[in-house]
C-alpha cells in the first residue's frame, strides 16, 4: 500500500491547471483507526483544515506546483510532506504518536523504514556529522548499529562480522556492486555515490526484501535524490576549499511532468600540479530523468558511475563502474502496481606492470564482468493485506583474466613486474532466472510479511529457495516486539574466478535468526534493541589465495583473501535515536562473536569480528552554526601473531601463533564538525578525525627472532593519526 501512495503521491496526483483537488483520510498507524481533528495544511498557500471523524480532508482549486503538505496534532506532533501537484489525487496519511504510541518503525533512523532493526542515514545527516571527509558519502553507515569498518579511514562498512563480498548494494532498483573509488585499482578510498546523488541510505540486516538476490540477508539500499525545487537549481561544493575534487550538481523541472537530476565531481590535482612521472584522476557522475507520460504511467532513466587512473612508471590502474536502468511504473488499476526495471552494469578493475624482467613479460590482472537484468514485480493491495509477485533474469557475461593472482597484489612480486605464469582468462557467463512471491498485512496489533524465491543459477548450475518471516507484535502504545528469520544465498564473487582453471563453486548460504523490540520512554526518544544469530555455509566457494599480511587484508577490504568455510555469528545491539533540549543525535552499541571453520582450523575469529562497537552521534544547531561529533570506540580485527623466526642456516621461516589469536588495543576516536551558513546560503564546513591523538590500534608486540634469548624486536602499529578537512558549498 506505501508504494502505491507515494507513486500516486509523487506522480500521478494530477489534474487540470486551474481546479485541482487534494483529498485523502489520515489514519492512526498503531490502531489503524481514521485521527480526527488533525490540522492539515498547505504551506504555501496558506490554508488549512481539518480531519472529520473519518479521518478525511480535501482542498479544491489548488493551481500546480510543490508544495510543503503538514499535519498537526498534539499528539501526533508536526509532520510534512513535500509533494508535487500536477493532477488531482488523494492520499491516505498513517501518523504515529509521538508521545504514546510506539509502532515498530516508529522513529527510528528514517520515516519510511519497513523493516524492523534497519538503520539509515539521510543526505541531512551525512552533510551534517563527522566521517564524510573529502566526501565520502555512504562512510557514516559505520556511525549505525552492529556496522564496523576495517581501520578508521576503511570505507567499506562491515555488517554484523560478515564478508563484505557478500554484501549487496542497490541505487533505487539497480543493483550495483562495489560503488567506491578505488587506490591501486583494488584499495577502496571512498564512495563514488555523490551525497548529492543520494536521499537517503538504508542497510537492511539479516533479513533482506525477498526480492533482492545475491546476498546473505545485508543489504544497502540507496534511495537516489529527487528535484526539490521548480525551474534549474544547482550547486558547487569544494573538497577541500582548493578546488582538488569540486562536485557539481543540478536540477531541472522545465513542467510538471518532467524533472532531471544531474551530479558529478572529478579529481583536478593532474590539471593544476606538474606531475611530474605520476597522474592520476578520479571522478564520477549520477544522472536521472522521470517523466509522467499519464495519470497512470511513470518513466525513470538512470546512469551512474565512476572511473579512476593511475599511472607511475610502468603501472598503471584502472578501475570504475557503470550501471544504468530504465524503470516503468504502472498503476494498473486502484490496488494493482506493477514495476518494470531494465537494467546493465559493468565493473572494471585492472592493474598492468609493463616491466619486462628477464624473468617475465610484464604482469597483469583484468577484471571485467557484466550483467543485464530484467525484474518485473506486481504488488496487489487489499484491505486485509497485500500480495506481490514478480521475477528477475539476469544474463552475466565476462569475467577476468590475467597473468597473476589477487595474492600477489599483496606482495612485492607484481610490483617488480615478474610473472611466472601465462595469460589465462577465467569467464563468469551464463544465465540465472529467479522467481518469487511474498505477503504482508496487520491484523489488530499483529503484522506480518513473509516471502519465498526460488533461483536457478547458470553460472555454477545451482538451484536454491530463500525465505524469510517477520512479524511484529504491538505489546502496548508505547512498546512492540518482533521476530526476523530467512535463508539467502549468495553467489559466488568475481574475486575468486581469477586463478581458478576448473572451479566448482557452491552458493554460500545463511540462515538469519533474530529477536527484537522498540520502545519510546519519552518524547521524541526511541530505543532499539535486537539479539541475532546466523549460520553459514559455503563462505569460501573454491580456492582461497592465502594472505598472511595483516596490512594487505585490511587496506583491500574487498578481497577473496580468508579461508572461512563455514561457522555463525551471534550478538546484540542496542541504539537509541532523539533529541533533546537542543540536542539531536543516536548512540549505539554492538557486541558480537563470528565464529569460522576451515579445513584445518576450527573455532577461530572470522577475519571480520568485531567485538565492540560504540559511537555516540551529537549535534547542535546555534542560527547559522552547526557543530556535531562523534566518539567512537571499537575493537580491532583480529590477526594471526608472529610466534616466532627459525635461521636454517641461510634464511629466516616465519612461524605463526594460532590463527586471529591476537588483536590490538581498542581503537578510540573523536571526530568533530562545524558549520557556518552564510545569508546567501553558501555553507563552509571544518572537519577533524582524532581531534584527541589516539594512539588508536597501538600495541607493543615481542617477537622473538631466533638468533638469541636477548634479541627481541618491538613494534607499534597504529590505525589513524590526526585529520582536517575543510569545505564548502555554494548554490550557483
């Protein structure tokens, strides 16, 4: 039902230009009842009425255009909602009390959250907090509960001890897979999803739409952003102030039914500095345009990507991105919805070391795999509850080749240029067809939604059938509980195709359990807490490159480098969003055990345990200053420590402890923002990572050479030294 209202909402509330009407009916969202005497109103127009005892409101002769639509009770509080009149329509609004009710989604970290325990973060908040730094969009997912990262500048997050391989990315319906900048063609910098470019962005834990495939059950929902305003808009931020990575971004709404979004940013640093034997560049775009063909149909055209060169010597990288959808959205009738995306993406990542040692001819990797999908889904609303349908094929082609395996990025043997090996190809190709059928509904203080898929997949000649159950269960106005189980499987990554001549890769499989509840002791106050368990299977679909450099594993993030075959993960959270006397911001806290298997170890820490995680998120606003921070402090990933050296005579063996037996000391940070607007608008921001000098990840660590009882070496490692960044954005 949420989807058809904001379709009618958003596009096909249309009528004539001179006599439009805005109707609806405003319900209760914990009783489901009709709320009478709730003040609605225009803002722009500057009228207002009121709900009868049904629930119901109309405006007549409303001209086109955007408008700010706002509903007011005192016990609802305020709530807006933009909207675009073209068309007559009619809305049903479900309001939530802000100080004695508490619906499952209530007040959590976005209004439209719909599933229970997912956490999000806005473009409001990302512009506004600590961690975007030289504008790292998606970098504050790891402000959120149970979400860790690798070492402080990691911009890959880690949800709930997990591979990040085995995440899932989508940008509105596309899919897309790995959206980050990248270092040496394989290192990620930062994400290469503009702020500008981006609504909002969700993560979705252990209990993904069964409509998504390829995943565990963690997903990244990424909501695109919207024009906001009539006519051309646009907008230049500097990062830094120095124009070294300048964003432009622009919208256009030449009529009612048509509006355009326009964003991208490209590195400069090759354009105003000599060089010298080194360039690189770095940049990406967004580009969409929806037009409302009719009161019942809606197209939506999307590119987006990014592209990064490195060049020094005789290396050179590559790396980058692309992926674009043609979204159709019908209303069929009243109660039926139906959703068409067309969509391809492509993914390319290369190093080539043209050094010809006596010994080689150069090396390279490549890898460069497509897929082209089709998804069809119908979503039928009753009044009892709503069914939905639908179907996804996906053609993958491609692959990678190379002389040289991912292994030997890590060390010094690719940088020398020496290959022993011959070029060889490695291709992904085949077809996958997927289909799946859920429904969700309420009755009394009971919710459900409940789905199965069923997936035959070409590429390892598979079949497997996910699930998932959640319901919900409203204990009283101002608490609920809630229960989350699915299987998933992901696929194999591209990662592991390269150096394997005949693989026989399986589906990794998890099977997601958890338990959860809300409540809001005060206003505007709302508490989240969640305890999960899950169970793999197939971590690791075939060969593992081992990789014992603790460095390599944690600056690559994405890597096929940990031999875990199988094993679980457990924990909790807890996080709590609001505001007070001033004062907005969340804090959370995660505990969690992942534990792995392999061939020849057993019980060890998953190579992505994180025990601890905890952050405290505040802000505060004064007129036109806004200052903000954040206090983290989270546990290390594990590692396999150095036991020892052996001197056979002519060289040192290194002898390793159990493997992640060891960890550093905790890593503790504080991050601070501060912003300054000026009456033109234009926004100029500071922002300090380590404010403190933390010594983060410090250590002292005795390893014992072999050559003698008193010959013993120590050293320090640390995590991330004292940042600034600075800022500022300007509306053209």
């Amino acid at each position: 039902m949420k989807i058809l209202l904001t379709f009618i909402i958003g596009v096909f509330g249309c009528g004539c230009a001179y006599a439009l009407d805005i109707s609806g009916v405003v319900y209760d969202r914990g009783s489901g009842k009709p709320a009478q005497g709730v003040t609605v109103g225009i803002r722009e127009l500057k009228v207002v009425t009121e709900t009868d005892n049904r629930g119901a409101f109309v405006f007549t002769n409303v001209p086109k255009g955007f408008y700010q639509l706002t509903f007011t009770r005192s016990d609802y509080g305020h709530v807006i909602v933009p909207i675009r009149v073209k068309r007559s329509f009619y809305i049903e609004q479900k309001l939530t009390s802000v100080v004695y009710s508490a619906g499952t989604n209530v007040k959590s970290y976005t209004d439209d959250l719909k599933s229970d325990g997912e956490a999000a973060i806005t473009r409001d908040d990302i512009k506004l907090y600590p961690m975007r730094g030289v504008g790292d969009s998606l970098h504050l997912l790891q402000s959120l509960p149970g979400i860790g990262g690798g070492y402080s500048l990691a911009t890959v997050p880690i949800i709930r001890g997990t591979n990040p391989l085995f995440n899932k990315y989508y940008i509105d319906d596309v899919p897309v897979d790995y959206p980050y900048h990248y270092a040496g063609g394989f290192i990620p910098l930062f994400s290469s999803i503009n702020e500008e470019a981006l609504d909002s962005a969700a993560v979705i834990k252990g209990n993904a739409p069964i409509w998504t495939g390829d995943n565990l059950g963690n997903v990244i929902m990424v909501k695109s952003a919207e024009a906001e305003k009539g006519g051309v808009n646009g907008k230049i931020i500097f990062d830094p102030i120095v124009p070294l990575m300048p964003t432009f971004s622009c919208s256009i709404v030449p009529d009612e039914n048509l509006s355009i979004v326009a964003v991208g940013r490209r590195s400069t640093a090759d354009l105003l500095f000599d060089m010298n034997k080194m360039r690189f560049n770095l940049a990406d775009y967004f580009l969409k345009a929806s037009y409302a063909l009719t009161d019942t149909h809606r197209m939506t055209v999307m590119g987006t990507g990014s592209q990064d060169r490195v060049f020094f010597n005789d290396l050179s990288t590559r790396s980058g991105y692309y992926a674009n959808g043609l979204t159709w959205e019908y209303l069929a009738r009243t109660n039926v919805f139906v959703k068409t995306v067309l969509s391809n993406q492509n993914m390319t990542q290369s190093l080539l070391n043209k050094k010809e040692p006596s010994t080689g001819s150069g090396a390279r990797i490549k890898i460069n795999p497509d897929q082209y999908r089709a998804f069809q889904m119908a979503t039928l609303s009753l009044p009892v509850f709503s069914f939905r349908v639908g179907y996804e094929a996906v053609k993958y082609s491609g692959g990678c080749s190379g002389n040289a395996s991912l292994a030997e990025i890590a060390g010094i043997k690719f940088y020398n240029g020496t290959s022993s090996n011959p070029n060889l190809s490695f291709p992904l190709e085949g077809k996958s067809l997927a289909g799946f059928a859920g429904i969700d509904g309420k009755y009394d203080a009971l919710r459900y939604d409940a789905g199965v898929r069923y997936e035959s997949y070409g590429p390892t000649d598979e079949r497997a059938v996910s699930y998932n159950v959640n319901a919900g269960y409203m204990l009283n106005q101002n608490s609920s509980v809630y229960f989350k189980h699915g299987r998933y499987y992901a696929h194999p990554d591209i990662y592991y195709y390269l150096g394997n001549l005949d693989p026989d890769f399986k589906l990794a499989e998890a099977r997601n359990f958890a338990l959860g509840g809300n409540i809001i002791p005060f206003k505007d106050i709302f508490i989240n807490t969640e305890i999960y368990y899950c169970r793999f299977n197939n971590l690791s679909p075939g060969t593992i490159f081992s990789v014992n450099d603790d460095l390599a594993k944690k600056g690559s993030q994405l890597h096929p480098f940990s031999d875990e075959k199988d094993g679980h993960t457990f924990g909790c959270e807890l996080s709590g969003k609001g505001g007070w006397k001033g004062f907005e911001g969340w804090v959370s806290y995660s505990y969690s055990r992942s534990t792995r298997n392999n061939d020849s170890a057993r019980g060890f820490s998953s190579d992505f345990d994180q025990t601890h995680l905890l952050r405290l998120v505040l802000s505060r606003s004064w007129s036109k200053w806004t200052t903000s921070l954040i206090w983290h402090m989270t546990s290390s990933l594990p590692y396999t420590p150095v036991s020892g050296y052996v001197y056979n005579g002519s060289s040192y063996t290194t002898n390793y402890g159990d493997r992640n037996s060891a960890r550093y000391a905790m890593n503790k940070r504080l991050d601070v923002r501060g912003s300054y607007r000026t009456d033109n608008d234009t926004k100029i921001s500071v922002e300090c990572w380590n404010l403190l000098f933390f010594r983060n990840n410090a250590v002292t660590e005795k390893q014992n050479t072999g050559r003698s009882a008193d010959s013993n070496n120590t050293t320090v490692k640390n995590d991330i030294p004292f940042f600034i960044w600075i800022s500022m954005e300007k509306p053209l």
